[in-house]
C-alpha cells in the first residue's frame, strides 16, 4: 500500500557518505535555556557545531549607561540567575575600587559565607539537570531538595530568592537575621550526607561512567587557548583558581584546596565540580568561626545609604539619603576590570566612569560566554548524544550568554 | 552641588593615585622586556594599562603571550567602549590579559577613529577572541580585519546599526520584530 505524502515529507535518498545538517534547540530542554546548535553531522558523528545565541538578549548593558551605579546591581541578578550573588559582589566591587572605599571586616565575611553558599547552590542546579540530560532523573530532586535549603537561608539574609540583590557598594543590605547560623549549622550538619547520597546515585553509577569518561576531550593548552576558565579549566589539569591567583574579600584567610583532574574530559569536570562542593562547605564553616560583631556598612556618608533610625533624629543623615537617592554619587573618572571566582569561572566586569553618577561603560565577562565558545572544539568528532552531555559539563547559563 | 561634596569627590579621585606609588610587578617585568612598543603605560586602581599603536596589536599579543616573565597567555576579555561621536579618537578596544602561571593580568588598549574603526585581529593568538571580537564588532562596529567568522552574534543579523554605540537610542529607533 503506498501512502502520498505532501511534497515536505517526501522521502529523499541519500548516499551513505553525505552530510545532514540538523537544528537542536532553541527549544531544546537540554541547552539550558535558548541555545541553537546547528550541527552537521555524518551519520551520528559530529562534524561541526554552530552555537547560535541571543535569544535572550536584552541589552543588559546598554541599561547600566542609563542607570545610577546602585541601580545597576538589581540588573547583575538577572544575569547569571543561578549565582546572582556572584554577579552581585563582581560588580559592587568593581565599583568600590573605583570609590576606594574600606569594607568592614564583618561584611566581607559575610560576603564570602554568603557567595559560598550560592556556589553550592550553583554548582546543585549544574549537577541535577547535568544528570538528567543523561538520563538519571532521581538526582535531581536529592540535588533540588538540598538547593531549596540554600534558597531559604538566601531569603532569609536578603529577602529575595533568586534575586537577592544582597551586596551593596560599600556593604550589605542589612546585618544576617538572628538565627540565621544555627539555620547554616543544621544545612551545614546534613549536607555531608547529600554530598555522599550524590556520589552514591552517579559516581559509581556504570552508565553514567560510561557516558561521560573520554568524552569532550579538551586539553590544557587548548582550554587555555579557548580561554576556558573555573571548573572547565580545572578539570583539564591547570590550577587556577582567582580566589588564590587574585584574591578578593578575604579569600586569602580561608584554608581550601583548589580541586583539579587531569582527564580533559566530561567525567573530569563533573569530579572537580563535586569536590568543590567539599571545599565550599569548608569554606563556609569558616567564615562562620569568623563572624564577629561589627558593622557591615562601611563609614562613607554620601555613598552609603544610612539606617533608617539615623535618619529620622539626624538631618545630615536625611540629606545624604535624599541626594543618594536622588542624585546618585560621583565615581571618580577611571577604568577598573574586577575579576572574581563565580561558579562556572571567571567573572569580570569591566567599568568605565567618567566622573559622574552614571557608569559610560559597563562589560560583563561572563565565564559562560567564553565556555561555550570552546563548545565546537570539544563536540568534534563526538556522537550526537554526547553534545548533551558536553554542554552540561561546560555548565551554562543562558542568561548571562546573551545578557 | 555643595562644596563639600565637591571636596570628597576630590579626595576620593586623588586617593587611588597616592596607592599606586609603588610599582607593580607587571609593570617592572614590562619595563624588563623592553616594552618599547606601549605608547603609554598607566598604572590606576592596581592595574596596569598600556596603550598600543593598532598596526602592532597582533605582534604584541603573541609576544606578551611567550615572552619569559611576562607569560600572558590566558586573554580573559575583548570589550569596546565608545566614548561619544563627539571624541577623536572614538572608539577603544581593551584586551585583559591574564596569566595562568604569573597570576598578573595586563590591559592592552587600542584607540580607533570612527573614520576607520579597523583593527587587525588576534585570533590567530588566542582562538577564544574568536566570539570576543564578534561581539564588539556586533555592538559597537569595530571591524577586525582577518577574523574568519565576523558575524553578528547577540543581536539578530539584520540589525541596522551598532546598539552599543552612544548615539543609539536606548529603546531603538522601531520596535524590532522576528517576523
């Protein structure tokens, strides 16, 4: 019996050695967002991959021109939207350089508990969804139940899940709530046993091996060229880590180790990525032990919004909150390029001022961004299903891609 | 504005000057290399800023890249800046360099006119200023002479213009649509 089909879906022959171009994405749910591929395969293997980006391209910093520099932080949460801290702290210390200004002791330390916390919380999301587009689904939600206790310790200190907006120029929004480290404690107490319920699903786990040892293969002189940075450099044997290389809030004081592996490959990354897990914990008790009275604004009037008590017995206080409001503050004229440590590797954010309350150029480099870059360089010559796999272990966040 | 207000702000611009007294490293090693090609080297806010002629962008990357000493061989980000259609020399692209061995990082800057904003790129350096350059070509017009895929990247492929130039509209001069 044979069947008329419409002229589209007319069966074409092809000679076994010809190339098939096909689009994956923008809807696809393993891209992590709207990414299109465009691959060209033979067969199953690839022969060449075309990331296509911008779909969620908004002009984000386009907008920072036409912003004060304390209205910009609310724009940095919505772009690498799984560690908006990091964003946060990248760019609200860029802008104190530029000011010069001096962060109490305790703001930094809470800075540092508050960005480990968001790693691990980062590093959860990569690690449930990296699994689930191999095909084990059951990790995810150990991976979302641990991040949702992350989640509410953020609410806690800032009031906002997803986008805290909790680091301000010259310190934070507000003191921690009182509670807020016994509720650490008790996450800090079970996240032990996750960490070990997560090794015990995947690590061990045969297929998960198998589909991830010896694949998307990047060695360190490539990784290096392809600017690859954070874990996805790490995982090809070179230990860089920007909290020890440049140091910033006081990462100097903290005892952690930098994680590598020497695989190059999928398999690699996603063990660096599980010990840092580790080490963030560390970390966190740490800064922990470390937090002492004291105040977590730093003593500069006409930057710094003051409280709210201050402002109703004090009329200097009133004004300066009035002109900060209204008028902003003056940045001395410069440029500064402040790197720092996110969860996927190095976030930059570059700042041109030209004397005025206004940023004239605000660059985010976003470690996403360039990781993918290297995407086509590590798929060549891979299966089909394994670009899945590969992209999971670059981890990327669309949001900031495009921003 | 007050005049105490004024008084800080000058404070504040002279303070960074008085901690950038002693030299940096990065700063001592280019001088040791003989760093002859900088048009100028600042030193501002901890990082060191050299200005470079265009002709010479590409020589200088892959001599920074293996020079003993200096080692750059990481280049962390490409970004243009625009510094209004009213300044000459308009446009500036900064090149952060970045060591994984040393750990000190390096601003490359290149002054371009809007006249002719072509500069000669350094893909054949480092591969990933393949996507960096695309992007300040797409948002500012910068076009890098030899790059082997200069497309837009961020913004749709018949987008007119350049958006993140000073003189384009913050909401565009139409609404954009996909259809």
């Amino acid at each position: 019996m044979s069947v008329s089909l419409p002229p589209q879906f007319e069966v074409v022959d092809r000679p076994l050695d010809s190339q098939m171009t096909i689009s994956m994405g923008p809807q696809h749910p393993s891209t992590h967002g709207v990414l299109r591929l465009e691959l060209v395969l033979d067969g199953e293997m690839i022969v060449k991959t075309t990331p296509d980006i911008g779909y969620l391209h908004t002009g984000m910093e386009k907008l920072f021109e036409y912003k004060k520099y304390q209205q910009g932080i609310v724009i940095t949460d919505r772009m690498d939207y799984l560690n908006p801290l990091g964003n946060n702290l990248a760019y609200v210390m860029a802008v104190e350089k530029l000011l010069g200004l001096e962060i109490p002791e305790r703001a930094q330390v809470i800075r540092v508990l508050m960005c480990e916390l968001q790693r691990i919380g980062s590093h959860l999301v990569w690690l449930g969804t990296h699994a689930l587009d191999i095909g084990a689904m059951t990790v995810f939600f150990y991976c979302f139940r641990e991040r949702e206790k992350i989640l509410n310790l953020i609410e806690a200190a800032s009031g906002g899940r997803l986008t805290p907006s909790y680091f301000r120029i010259g310190g934070l929004m507000m003191d921690l709530p009182a509670g807020f480290e016994r509720r650490c404690q008790q996450f800090l107490n079970d996240f032990p046993k996750a960490i070990s319920e997560f090794h015990t699903l995947l690590t061990g786990n045969t297929i998960f091996q198998r589909r991830t040892q010896g694949v998307g293969i990047i060695s360190a002189e490539d990784a290096i060229d392809w600017g690859l940075t954070g874990p996805s450099l790490r995982g090809s044997g070179i230990a860089v880590d920007i909290r020890r290389a440049n140091p910033y809030t006081g990462y100097e004081n903290y005892d952690f180790e930098i994680p590598i592996e020497t695989g190059c490959d999928v398999w690699a990354r996603y063990m660096v990525r599980m010990r840092e897990l580790k080490e963030s914990q560390k970390i966190v008790v740490q800064a922990l032990e470390r937090l002492k009275p004291g105040p977590v604004k730093a003593d500069a009037p006409k930057v710094v919004l003051p409280d709210r008590e201050a402002m109703k017995v004090h009329m200097d206080a009133l004004i300066h909150h009035f002109l900060i409001v209204a008028e902003g503050f003056n940045v001395p004229a410069g440029e500064v390029y402040h790197p720092i440590e996110a969860s996927k590797g190095e976030l930059g954010v570059y700042i041109k001022s030209d004397g005025g309350p206004k940023p004239a150029r605000v660059h985010f480099r976003g470690p996403s961004f360039v990781n993918l870059s290297a995407l086509p360089h590590m798929a060549e010559g891979e299966m089909i299903a394994d670009v899945v796999a590969i992209i999971g272990s670059i981890d990327i966040v669309l949001g900031e891609i495009d921003r | 504005m007050d005049i105490e207000r004024q008084q800080q702000i000058a404070e504040q611009a002279s303070a960074p000057a008085a901690q950038g007294q002693h030299q940096s490293p990065v700063l001592t090693a280019l001088r040791r290399a003989g760093a002859d090609w900088a048009g100028e080297v600042l030193e501002a806010f901890g990082e060191v800023t050299a200005v470079v002629a265009r002709e010479q962008i590409a020589e200088i990357c892959s001599f920074l890249k293996t020079a003993p000493g200096l080692e750059f061989n990481l280049l962390a980000d490409v970004c243009g800046v625009d510094r209004g259609p009213e300044e000459d020399p308009r446009f500036e692209v900064n090149y952060h360099l970045f060591s994984t061995t040393k750990f000190h990082r390096l601003r490359l800057k290149v002054l371009l006119t809007e006249d002719d904003p072509h500069i000669h790129t350094v893909t054949g350096v480092w591969r990933t200023a393949n996507w960096h350059e695309r992007e300040t070509f797409d948002l500012f017009g910068v076009i890098f002479d030899n790059h082997p895929d200069l497309r837009r990247i961020l913004l749709p492929e018949d987008w007119q213009g350049h958006a993140l130039r000073k003189d384009f509209p913050l909401r565009g001069y139409e609404p954009y649509s996909l259809t």
